[in-house]
C-alpha cells in the first residue's frame, strides 16, 4: 500500500456490483467445518510474519480512517454529538498533520457516520456536500428481537430518511436451533427493504456460541443478499475478534469463489487502537487481497478507533505523542 490515503468513495460511488445472493444451499451450510485450534494457531502467528512501519504504517493508517464507520450508539445520544461526530467525519484528521504528511490535497473522510435511526437526518443535513454516507442500524439493534414487520418498517423509515446504508442484526435464535431457512427468509426481506441503500449483516458473533454457527450464519446471510458480513453490535460481551474474523473472511472467499459475487466484512465493537486496526488490515490483505482494503469492501465500526490513529500520526510526523483529551471526539 503507498503512503497516502484517499477520499472514502462511499459504497454507492464505486462500480463494484451489489451482491446478488443466492439460492438457499443447505448442504453447503452443513458441510461447514471449523478448527478452532487451526484459526486460533493462524490468528497468534499474524502479528509476528509482518510488521507495517513508519511512513508505510502511515499509509495503511490514512487508509484505515477511510475505511471508518465513525459511531455512536449510546442511549443518551443527542443531536448535537452527532452533529459534532459528523464534523469529525468530514476532517478526521487536523489539517497540519495531513499536511506534514504529504497527503494535504486528497480529501480523507471517514467511510461512514453509523447513527441510531432516531438521527439519520440531522447527520445527513451535517454532511450535505460530502460523499459521506450515513450508515443506520436498524431492525430493532442491538437485541433485534423486535416484531419481524416492525423491522421493516424501521429499515424503510431510515431509508426515507436517507441512510445509504442500513447495518441490521439478525435474529441470534435463527442460528442458535439451526434454523437457516428462517435466517435466509429474514435476511432477504432485510435486504429488499433497504432498497438501494446496502445492507451490512450483524452476526453479533459474540452470542452464537461457536466458531461454526459463525461460518454457517455469514454464509446465509450472504446467500440471502447481505452486501457485507459485520461481526458484532458493540453491545455483546465479546466483539471484534481476530479469530471470528478469520472464519468469516474465510466463508467470504469461499462465497466468491463459489458464486462470483463480491462481499465487505465489518468488524466492529472493542477495536480501539492503531495497533488493532493494522492487525485487520494484515488480515484482510493475507486473505483476500489488496482490493479489500478499500472502503467500499472494508470497514471498522468504531467509536473511539479514531483519536489513537490521529495519535499515531501525530506521533509519526512530530515524534511526541498528544494527550487522549486533545482528542475528546471519536
Ligand atoms: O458498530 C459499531 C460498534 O457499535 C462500535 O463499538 P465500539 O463503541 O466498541 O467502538
């Protein structure tokens, strides 16, 4: 990857064709194996076959902000923090650095602000004039338990509203009885509420128990239509992890390789620090490839990920590091 970073094109200004799902294959599903030790062993080893440096760790860091679903999702969530949220997704990093860094031209943005629905339109109004998509969850997030028509309404609603992207979650029991054909039923209604805006499928891998339940519900839900596979809402007790990426990047490959169509991952939830993220982005490289990188195919949800990036780089170009408070946003 070369030094510098570019501007997030947005998942609806790139030419990559959406996903176009496929039939139900209930015997591709149940021939799913996973060996945890096996991913677990390869995860352990990732960190130490390469390392990113200096001005190539800079790069791949201005990559990284790109490829930001820049969040919040608290219950006390206010007008105004997303307003502020969305100035910070406009210029997520101070001027000065980029310009230290060369890259003072290229507009980098965030790929996304990820809000409740409650705020799809003030955070569209505050990004009026830029490529940035407003990304909603939706579907009753982060349980999803609510009434299945009472999810559609909401995905339709945030639609209305303008959110180019809808991040639903899926219903945990679906997987947890094995019951794939629900899962596939409830996924492709999803998929066909969001209209045109693309949809991300949150797994919330945290509460489906094993590896395999992974493999087997981002398999369905991507058969079913889902545009990218996410791991996590944020909210469970375990999110984001290496391994569960693994096997869910895995499944990407052999969806491609099996249909032709072309699927994001989003790992979310916990994923806080530079150090973090480059850890991703090697993944991703080693096992799908440069392409994606991009934002259109890969993004990291995330509420705090930013102020450490922008620390990294300030380091970079000044050799010091800032406090966090300098950083109270994102
Ligand atoms: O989808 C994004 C997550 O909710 C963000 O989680 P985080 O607050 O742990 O970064």
């Amino acid at each position: 990857m070369g030094k510098t970073g570019t501007q997030a094109p947005g998942l609806h200004d790139n030419a990559l064709a959406r996903n176009k799902g496929s039939a139900l294959e209930l015997d591709w599903i149940n021939d799913i194996q996973v060996n945890r030790s096996a991913v677990e062993r390869r995860c352990s080893t990732l960190g130490g076959r390469r390392s990113v440096k200096k001005d190539a760790q800079a790069g791949w860091l201005l990559k990284a902000i790109t490829c930001i679903d820049l969040t919040t999702l608290n219950g006390d969530d206010t007008a105004a923090r997303v307003r502020r949220l969305c100035a910070k997704a406009r210029q997520p990093v101070r001027p000065d650095l980029l310009e230290a860094l060369g890259v003072a031209d290229r507009q980098i943005t965030t790929g996304a602000v990820c809000v409740y629905h409650r705020f799809v339109r003030e955070a569209v109004e505050a990004l009026d004039g830029t490529f940035i998509p407003v990304a909603a969850v939706s579907t009753g997030f982060p349980a999803g338990l609510s009434p299945h028509d009472t999810k559609l309404r909401e995905i339709e609603a945030s639609v209305a509203d303008g959110a180019r992207e809808i991040d639903i979650v899926v219903t945990r029991e679906h997987v947890l009885t094995g019951n794939w054909q629900a899962l596939y039923d409830e996924m492709s209604d999803f998929r066909e509420a969001c209209g045109d805006a693309h949809v991300k499928a949150i797994l919330a891998t945290g509460d489906l128990r094993t590896l395999r339940n992974v493999a087997r519900a981002s398999m369905v839900c991507m058969m079913a239509g889902a545009d990218f596979v996410k791991t996590s809402t944020g909210k469970e007790a375990a999110n984001a992890t290496l391994p569960v990426s693994l096997v869910m990047l895995r499944m990407i490959r052999q969806f491609h390789e099996r249909t032709g169509n072309i699927v994001g991952f989003k790992p979310a939830g916990g994923i806080s620090t530079a150090k973090d993220v480059l850890a991703y982005q090697i993944l991703m490289k080693e096992e799908l490839g440069r392409r994606w990188l991009e934002p259109d195919l890969l993004r990291f949800g995330a509420s705090s990920l930013l102020a450490d990036i922008e620390r990294q780089l300030e380091h970079h170009v000044t050799g010091r590091y800032s406090a966090n408070n300098r950083h109270p946003m994102a």
